[in-house]
C-alpha cells in the first residue's frame, strides 16, 4: 500500500514537472517575439546631433533588446512631411515613433509649448528636473493622452542663441514688420513686438533667410547654425536665446504600440531616450564654442547682444503672453501654474548653489 501511494507521489510530481517544463519552453518564444518599428523625425537627413541622435537611439534599442526592437529611422520628409509627424504617430497606422519639439504642435495644442520651452524659463538643468524629479512628465503624457501619444524627453541645445537678423536691432522698435522664423511661446512674444512669426522646419530655413522671404530667424547655436551655414544669408548673430533657455526635445510612441511592449522592452525605451537626452546636451556644450570662434573669425560673423531695453521688453512681453494664454485655456492655465511653481523653487535652489558657486570662481 505505502509503495502504491509512493509511485502516485512520484507521478504526481513528473506531470508537475512537465507543466514547469512546459512554461519554461513555452519562456523563449514570448521573449523571442520581434517588434518592427518606424520612426519619423523633423530634422532634415543626416542632421548632426539631432537625426544623429535619433539613429543612436534607435541603435541602442536594438542593441540592448538583442534585436527584438529594430526602429527604422526616417528624416523628415522621407515618409511623412516634417511638421506632419506628430498626426502620423499619434493614427500609428504607418509609423509608431516620432521625434521633434513639442512646441510645433501649439497650434493645435498651445499648452504644449511648456514641454519644449518658455522665455526666460528653465535651462536644460531645470528641464531636467522637472521631468524626472517633478510633475513635467506627468504633465506631459495626461495632455497627449487625448491624441494617443506617449513622449518621453530625448534631447536637448542647451540655452541658444537669439537669432540672426538682416538688420542691427537697437530697439524695439527695429522689429516691427520683419519676418522672422520663431516657433512656440517665443513667436507670440516677437508678435507682441510686431514681428510676423513663421513656422518652418530646419531643411527650409537657410533658404528663406537667403531669398529674403523671411529677414531673421532662430535656430539652435553655434554649431548647428555653421553647419547650416546662416553667417551666408545674415550678418547680425544676436545672444542670448531668452526666448529658448533650455529646450527639450521629444520622443513620441503611438499608445496602442507602447502598450503592445513587454515591460522589459519599454524600460529598454525609457532608459535609451533617457541617454539620448544626455547626449544631445552634451554635444552641444562640447561643440558650440568651437564653432562660435569659427563664425567669428573665419566668417567675420558680427557676434552682438540684445540691447538691455529690448531684453526688458521680451520680459515684459513674455508675462504678458503667458497670462493671455492662460486666460483662454483652462489646461494651458494649469500647466503654466505648475510650471511656475518649479520654476520658482528651482531658481531659489540655483541661487544658493550654482549662482554663489559662480561666484566663488571668480575670486
């Protein structure tokens, strides 16, 4: 009797045995499941930093998932016209990916601009933190979650530029009629001076700049403006970017293809874009300085700043820009509120460590 019940035992465990067996060899396949991706960006093809960025990424990704994530990488206009990726992400019909600024998409979404930049705002430093150790991202994903996106931030200049000008400008005054290509909550401000604000995506702006359809524009620093070689189309290169402290750069996946990723796929994303944003930055500070010396004594550039009462008009018209959009959007109103409030503490952190630290290093 007690040798039947031993060999029932033992049966017992060999089809218990089996199961595992089976869910073990069943562990491969589901890892092994591949994922073809495409990934549409705003930058014109083999742009530095930016395109260059993108395809790192994506390089990564397929590194780090050993190939179960490959991300085709297309330039804008490619497969999708450039200010047309992010509708093409968001019906994820054709593509699942894309990368830009949110800021061109305020036409459609004016709140969006806070994820991209504002006047006289947050640095790169500021951005950063407010992403990953307050309530941007947060922020960010609940305002594209109507348009079935999720963004991640995967990029950033630094503080730019404030733009090259076919003319000094001495005051205010000296912007009223020009064109000038300049996006986001920075375009309002230049409106509010009397500039005509054009939107085009960075293939077409040395073009216009040169035929005089537009008379300035803004684009990124240094490095990025030689390359585009803007010091051909205008003689006047201004500082400093008020109007784009610290923009960030954004990385958007289709929410149906974000949800069909196993976790482990997804944290591949997370922590790749998360590098990529490192990176961006990190090659424009190491390269920007290097260029500027460039434009100025190889091209004789005319490196100028903004006259002091001209920057106190910009603040003075940012504030203005902000309450005015605040007032005639409810989620533009909730966003700038928490934007403000850390930017607030932000700034009075940096003031007790970066600002006395820059001090002490003049000594």
């Amino acid at each position: 009797m007690q040798r039947r019940r031993f060999i029932k035992k033992l049966a017992g465990l060999g089809a218990g045995a089996a199961v595992t067996s089976g869910a073990l060899s069943s562990a491969p396949a589901v890892a092994a499941e591949r994922f073809n991706w495409k990934l549409v960006t705003t930058w014109p093809p083999n742009f530095p930093i930016f395109q260059e960025g993108v395809q790192r990424f994506a390089k990564d990704v397929k590194t780090i998932s050993g190939g179960r994530l490959n991300i085709q990488v297309f330039a804008g206009g490619e497969l999708v016209p450039p200010m047309q990726t992010f509708e093409a992400v968001s019906r994820g019909n054709v593509v699942q990916m894309g990368h830009g600024a949110a800021y061109y998409w305020t036409g459609k979404i004016p709140a969006a601009a806070f994820f991209t930049a504002v006047p006289f705002g947050m640095n790169a430093q500021g951005m950063n933190a407010w992403y990953y150790g307050g309530d941007g991202l947060k922020l960010w994903r609940e305002l594209y979650a109507e348009h079935d996106l999720v963004p991640f931030p995967m990029g950033n200049t630094g503080v730019q530029m404030g733009g090259w000008f076919r003319k000094k400008i001495n005051t205010i005054a000296d912007l009223k009629g020009l064109k000038m290509r300049i996006p986001g909550l920075g375009g309002k401000v230049m409106a509010k001076a009397g500039v005509n604000p054009v939107q085009l995506p960075g293939g077409e702006i040395y073009t216009a700049l040169e035929r005089g359809t537009i008379d300035a524009t803004e684009w990124v620093g240094p490095y990025h403006d030689l390359r585009l070689g803007l010091y051909r189309a205008a003689k006047y290169y201004y500082s400093p970017g008020w109007h784009e402290p610290g923009p960030t750069l954004e990385l958007t996946i289709n929410k149906k293809a974000w949800e069909s990723l196993p976790k482990d796929l997804q944290v591949t994303i997370e922590n790749a874009a998360m590098a990529s944003n490192i990176w961006m930055l990190s090659q424009f500070e190491a390269k920007n300085l290097q260029a500027l010396r460039e434009l100025k004594t190889k091209y004789k550039v005319q490196f100028l700043e903004f006259p002091a009462d001209v920057l106190r008009h910009f603040h003075k018209m940012t504030k203005e820009v902000l309450k005015e959009e605040a007032a005639k959007d409810a989620t533009f109103k909730k966003i700038y509120s928490a934007y403000e409030s850390f930017r607030k503490n932000n700034d009075a952190w940096n003031e007790i460590s970066e600002a006395t630290y820059a001090k002490a290093r003049k000594l």
